[in-house]
C-alpha cells in the first residue's frame, strides 16, 4: 500500500517516484516499463495490463485518479 500522495493521478505519481516509464501517444499514457521491467509490444509483443479492483481499467493510468482504498495492479501481458 502507498500513502496517499500529493498528486491526483495515479501514472503522476508513479512517473515522479520511478516506478514505470512511457510515452504519451494517441490514447494517453503507453507503459513501457514498471520497476525497469520492459514490456514493449513492438519488442516483444507484450504490454502493462491496467487493473482497478480487480477489474480491467477503464481509463489510462494519468486519466485514473488516485483513489483512498483502491487497489491497483499491472500485470505483463503477452500479446
């Protein structure tokens, strides 16, 4: 669990303490990496799954407000 952070978006805050890594494309926020995992789908044909809940996000990462009690998930997916 993380402590509630000044920030309001969920990939912010994750982006400011070097948790993942990406680009912003079309749709938002691609992750590429999380904790220096890479998962890129033109490399190897995976990408970071995004999970509230349980449930697939969705909304990306930096459009997912940081919610108290919420939990969060990404997983590597092979395509």
């Amino acid at each position: 669990h993380l402590d509630i952070p000044s920030v309001e978006w969920l990939g912010e805050y994750l982006q400011e303490e070097g948790i993942i890594t990406g680009e912003i494309g079309q749709y938002g926020m691609f992750i590429k990496a999380v904790e220096g995992e890479k998962a890129v789908y033109e490399e190897d044909n995976a990408y970071w799954g995004f999970y509230v809940n349980g449930e697939y996000a969705q909304l990306g990462i930096d459009q997912t407000p940081i919610e108290e009690g919420a939990v969060y998930k990404l997983a590597y997916t092979p395509a």
